[in-house]
C-alpha cells in the first residue's frame, strides 16, 4: 500500500476550532482553562518535538492497520496571545487509505485519528508541556479540512497517571487471544469508566444477560454479512499481509501472525472479526452458544463454528466494553477515538488485554440497534473486548507501522518540505 502524503500545510485554518479536553482532564477539565502552565518559550514544538509526538501518534491503533493520518508541521504558523510565533501540529484524516467498503463514512478513519491525537497530546504532558489542542467544527469536508490542531501554551510537569500512560503506547497492542475466564475486577472497569469520561466520551461495561445477548447477536449479524460480502472479503484481502520478508517488510496492514488467534478455531460469547477471506468466523456463536443465546445464528455460521469448541468445551466470555458519545457529529468520532486510546493505555497499565471489536459499528441499521439495545443512552462508537488472556497461547505478533517521515510534513514559514 503506498504511502499518501499531505500535499500542502495549512496556514488559515478556515473554521474556528473548538479546545478539546486533556488527558489529566481530572484536574483540567477543560484545556483552556488550565491556570498552572508557565508561559512556554516561543515555538516551544520544536521539529525534533514534533518527530517524538508523531512517532508516538502513528503507534496508535487503527481500523486495518491503515494508519490513516497525516501530521502537519509549520513552525511558524500562529501568533500567541503576545504576538510571538508559535509553532502548529495539525492533523488531518488521509482520505486515500479509507476503507470504502468497511468504512464509507470514515467513521473508523476518525476514530483511528482520535486515538493517533491522544497519544499525540499525551506525549506533549510528558515532555511538561500543555498543549492546546482544537478540534475543528463539522461541516467542513473531512478529507481536505483538518480534524485538530495542537499548539503549545506552556509548561507543566506531567503528573504520575499521565507518565504511566505515556509509557503504555509502546506496550499496548490488539490482543486476540482467547481470554480466561477471570472476570475484569469492579475496580479496573470504574477506570477504564474514568478514562472514557474524562475524554468526554461514555462507557458502559454490560453484565446485564439480556444486554450482553443483544450484543452478541448484533457483533454476530454484522459479522455474517460482511463475511458473505465479496467486496468485503477482497478489501480484507488488500490489507493482510504475509509474514514479512526481511528484504521487503510490510509497514501497515494486518500481518497473519497479528490475527491467527482470531481465526484458530474457538467459540466466544462474542464473535472476532475474521480476517481469513473466504472463511467464516471461528467466533461466531456455535449451536450451543446460539441455544443458550436463544438466536438462530445465520445458516452456516453456526455449524462452521460450532464444530471446535474451546479446550474444555468452555465458551469464552470476555469482558465486553461499549464506548459512546452523545451525538454522532465528526467531533464526537474524533472524541470517541480519544476516549477509546485513554480506555485501551489505561487497560494496558492495569495489565489488561484488549481487543477492538467494530463490526457491527460498521453498518448503520446495526448502529441503530445498538441505540435502542442501550436504551437510548446515544450513538456507541466502539466495543471493546477486554480481559486477561490465557497464559498457555503464546503472545501475538506485532503490526509494523509506517516511518514517521512518511506522515509529517514540516514546513517553516517558506511553504512545505517533505521532512528528510
Ligand atoms: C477504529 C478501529 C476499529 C477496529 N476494529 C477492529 C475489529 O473489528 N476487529 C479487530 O480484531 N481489530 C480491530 N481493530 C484493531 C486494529 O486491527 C489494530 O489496531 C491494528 O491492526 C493495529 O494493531 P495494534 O492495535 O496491535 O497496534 C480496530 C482498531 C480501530 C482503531
């Protein structure tokens, strides 16, 4: 998959953005209203800065491995409040490596940008420095517009919680393995709930049967329909890729080795996305979870999956987390992608293993039922898979990342450079 790179760095953003919450929002609720920062020296964001805050951005999930974003530099693109220059991060979404078929919205594109943003800003309260980030109003065309932009107003020391999180990026990595049975404890779900909502986002950790039933057969429905959809099938196809050669090795997509575990036989309460083409999933519900669930899987679903039961005949039962927001603007996606990195950094510090889930976000009359199945509580953005995986299934390869200098563009004050 070849790189898209941004072809120019803004300059006049054209819509007003709007300050978005940080990630210490416990005692900065809201970012422009932190009164603690020390004016920071003009153009605190230095280029060497910017590299370090992108590496960091681009270690970030996103739906497929596409890492669909674009970084732009200008280090001398805005005036503070004392009239010195200062310099800008802005992000924008990379419409070239939208999933059409997956993704035709891009509502996946901008959660994948949300969590690349949290763990942009995050970095910045590591290096003790408050940054002010703006996410543009809606309205504007996503794909030429940015999404956010970051400037530095100061400088504050981070705090112990933001540290061990800013230290959780590199850690943290989608984990498909077959989780034990633990239950996730009431405590560690109280902060993953903590985390969601300081990022202005919601959390609901269902143990309601009925409300994990509904969810499973949502997860289940989407999961069938797309894996008799040859578009979908080839798109999935476009995206994995074979175990690198060294000489040439993959710097997105999905590497076998990263979602084998979700394609080996087993049978989940809550079905994975497959990624085999042409296969049906091996965590759809088979004919005794479909019983027990009170469905009718789709033909063909049950009887693929339920041949191979889990060792032990155990159903596997995660942890299951829905995250959402109020309304549905590209804001609230925006916002929903960072509360989501928050949730997944803050499962990584507890020793949790996650897994996104967002097949049946993929489709709108799913997204709908999800509405009503969470009783109107607004639009749930992701579902998260989390637990503690069996410790006899070996860890998970990991997915490559494209280079830094492949997203960032630097510009500084003379028009674009490519960074180099
Ligand atoms: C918006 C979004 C949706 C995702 N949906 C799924 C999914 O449905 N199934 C899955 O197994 N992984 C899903 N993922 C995980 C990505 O495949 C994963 O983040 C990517 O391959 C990079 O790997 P890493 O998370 O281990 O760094 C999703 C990630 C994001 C950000």
């Amino acid at each position: 998959m070849s790189t898209e790179a941004a072809q120019s760095v803004p300059r006049s953003p054209a819509a007003s953005p709007r300050t978005a919450p940080s990630p210490d929002a416990t005692t900065s609720p809201d970012a422009t209203t932190s009164s603690d920062a020390t004016p920071a020296p003009a153009a605190a964001l230095t280029p060497e800065l910017v590299r370090t805050v992108v590496t960091a951005a681009v270690a970030a999930p996103s739906i497929h491995n596409t890492q669909p974003w674009l970084w732009d530099f200008d280090a001398a693109a805005a005036l503070d409040e004392e009239q010195r220059r200062e310099g800008t991060l802005t992000l924008r979404a990379d419409a070239a490596r939208q999933l059409s078929v997956v993704d035709p919205e891009g509502r996946q594109l901008v959660l994948s940008c949300g969590a690349a943003l949290f763990n942009a800003r995050l970095t910045l309260r590591l290096h003790g420095l408050d940054p002010r980030v703006e996410v543009f109003p809606d309205g504007d065309d996503r794909r030429t517009m940015p999404l956010a932009r970051i400037t530095v107003r100061g400088r504050r020391p981070a705090q112990e919680r933001e540290r061990e999180l800013a230290l959780a990026i590199a850690r943290r990595h989608t984990d498909r393995r077959p989780f034990d049975p633990r239950p996730v404890p009431a405590d560690a779900v109280h902060r993953l709930r903590v985390a969601a909502e300081e990022q202005g986002a919601w959390l609901l950790a269902p143990t309601d049967p009925d409300l994990r039933i509904q969810v499973a057969v949502l997860l289940s429905r989407a999961d069938w329909i797309e894996r008799h959809n040859a578009a979908y099938q080839a798109e999935v196809a476009a995206w994995s890729r074979a175990p690198a050669s060294p000489s040439a090795p993959a710097s997105d997509g999905l590497p076998r080795g990263a979602v084998e575990p979700a394609d080996a036989p087993r049978q989940s309460e809550f079905p994975l996305r497959s990624f085999s083409p042409g296969s049906l999933s091996p965590g759809s519900p088979g004919p005794r979870l479909a019983e027990e669930l009170g469905v009718t899987a789709e033909p063909g679903a049950a009887t693929e999956a339920g041949g191979v039961v889990e060792a032990g005949g155990v159903v596997e039962r995660p942890g299951i987390l829905l995250i959402g927001t109020d309304a549905d603007t590209v804001a609230d996606r925006l916002r929903a992608g960072e509360a989501m990195q928050r949730v997944l950094l803050t499962a990584t510090v507890l020793g949790l293993a996650t897994s996104p889930m967002s097949q049946a976000i993929d489709m709108e009359g799913l997204r709908e039922k999800f509405r009503g199945a969470t009783g109107g509580l607004g639009h749930v953005q992701m579902i998260l898979r989390v637990g503690y995986p069996h410790s006899d299934v070996p860890p998970t390869a990991r997915t490559p990342r494209r280079d830094v200098d492949e997203v960032l563009r630097i510009a500084d004050g003379a028009g674009p450079r490519p960074h180099q």
